[in-house]
C-alpha cells in the first residue's frame, strides 16, 4: 500500500518547514503541489529534496490545486492513497493517517474524511471557534441524515483519496474552489464508493489559514452552495 501525501501551497511558504515536522512515517513521501505562489517554496523544496509541481490549470483555487495534485499523485507517483495536507503549517494534523492505514488494513475505502468532531474536546482545546465548531456540528449532522453518510465532520480539510476513487469520478469539471471538497463526497456516494473517517486534530492556535466566515467566497456562501449541491443530488435521483 503505496501511501503519498501531497501539500497543497498558496503562498504559505513561511510555514513550510512546519508541515515538514509534521509528517508521520505512515505516509511513504510527499510533494508540493504549488498555485502560483510569489514566495521561495519552490526553493524551499529544491532544498529538502521534495519534488514539486506547479498547479498548470488557466483558474487557480484550493479545487483547482486539489485537481492538479490528484492528478499527479495517482499519475506520476503511482499512489495508492493520496493525504491532502495543507500549506499553512499543516493545521489538520497528517499524523491521522496513523489511524488511516489501520483501519485500511481491516476495511477497503475509496475516501477517508478526517473528523474534529470525534475528539471535540481535544479541539477545542487547540482553539476550534464556536464560530466554526457550532455550524460545522448542526450543517454535519443534516448532511449525514439526508445523504446517509456516516461520517461526522463533511468539512473537514483532512482527506485521504484512493486510485479507484480517481478512476470512479471525473472530478475535472468540479469546482475550483473549496466547494470541490463538498463535490468529491457527494460524488462518492452517488458512485457508492466506500466512505470512512478517522479523527484528526487542527490547531486553531498556531499560526494558519482559515476560510473567512462571511462575505464573497466565504464559508457562508460555501455552505449555501452545498445544499444546492444537495437539492440537486436528490432532483436528479428522483
Ligand atoms: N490555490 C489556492 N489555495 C488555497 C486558497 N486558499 C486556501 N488555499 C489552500 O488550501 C488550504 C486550506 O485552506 P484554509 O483557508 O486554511 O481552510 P481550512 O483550514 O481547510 O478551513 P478552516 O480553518 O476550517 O476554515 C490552505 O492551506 C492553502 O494551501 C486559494 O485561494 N487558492
Ligand atoms: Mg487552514
């Protein structure tokens, strides 16, 4: 079982050598999938030996990114399992995968989501906002009603994807933005691929990124485009 994780970057460089200290020996290698960044990541990965790819789509963005790194971590570095870790100091802790190849030994899973809600309190204790924590708990707990997914946290930026997942879902046309995380699931369900989850920690404490609550682009805007997502899930069904 050929496990890569690949670290999506957007200008995050400051926080690279960060995500290096936090990367388990579960996961066999990583590489740097880069969107256009103005920064010396590109040096910075010359530098550790870790091979690094530039995002080539016209319309950049967390999905568009996300794309390119599936695309070249199922293509070139023959994955069987991909771990999306991000840029900004790694804040959804890589060492679930620990948890990850345990329970792949046991059951085959085509999508692994990463949950903050399974160890709450440890969240909360890294700082997860009630801002964030209250509509996550609510939005997560309806989607895995209507979609009869269980799994726990449906926003969660820890994901592990497999090669059949990739071979299964033409995910070119998804959204180049963070609405791609939301697609991918809804995708596997609609292909019946096995989901699973495992929980992760984030540190809300550290230095990071996070998507801002409201405005254009937001996590509100986001949200509302899940649920159309949804409608349309359950219309085409019918
Ligand atoms: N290409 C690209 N990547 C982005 C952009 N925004 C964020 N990313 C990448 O996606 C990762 C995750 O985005 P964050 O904004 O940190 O969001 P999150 O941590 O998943 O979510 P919360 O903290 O729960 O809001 C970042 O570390 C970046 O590497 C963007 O506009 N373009
Ligand atoms: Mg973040």
């Amino acid at each position: 079982m050929k496990i890569v994780g690949f670290v999506l970057t957007k200008n995050n460089s400051a926080l690279f050598p960060k995500v290096l200290t936090k990367i388990p020996k579960s996961i066999d290698h990583i590489f740097v999938s880069d969107d256009n960044s103005n920064d010396n990541i590109e040096e910075l990965c010359e530098k550790n030996s870790i091979k690094f790819y530039k995002n080539p789509q016209i319309i950049s963005g967390y999905g568009s990114n996300l794309k390119n790194a599936l695309n070249v971590g199922f293509e070139i570095h023959d994955a069987d399992y991909l771990v999306e870790i991000h840029g900004d100091g790694a804040q959804f802790n890589p060492a679930a995968t620990n948890d990850a190849v345990i329970l792949l030994k046991k059951n085959k899973l085509d999508l692994i989501v990463g949950s903050r809600i399974l160890i709450l309190r440890e969240n909360m204790k890294l700082g997860y906002p009630l801002s964030r924590m209250i509509p996550n708990l609510i939005l997560s707990k309806i989607e895995k009603h209507l979609l009869k997914i269980d799994i726990t946290d449906f926003h969660s930026g820890f994901r592990i994807y497999s090669k059949n997942l990739s071979q299964k879902i033409n995910y070119k046309n998804f959204s180049n933005d963070y609405l791609f995380s939301f697609e991918i699931i809804l995708h596997a369900k609609k292909q019946n691929l096995k989901i699973g989850e495992v929980p992760v920690t984030c540190d809300y404490k550290s230095e990071h990124t996070s998507h801002k609550l409201f405005g254009r682009n937001s996590a509100f805007s986001y949200q509302l485009e899940t649920f159309k997502l949804i409608y349309n899930y359950f219309r085409n069904r019918l």
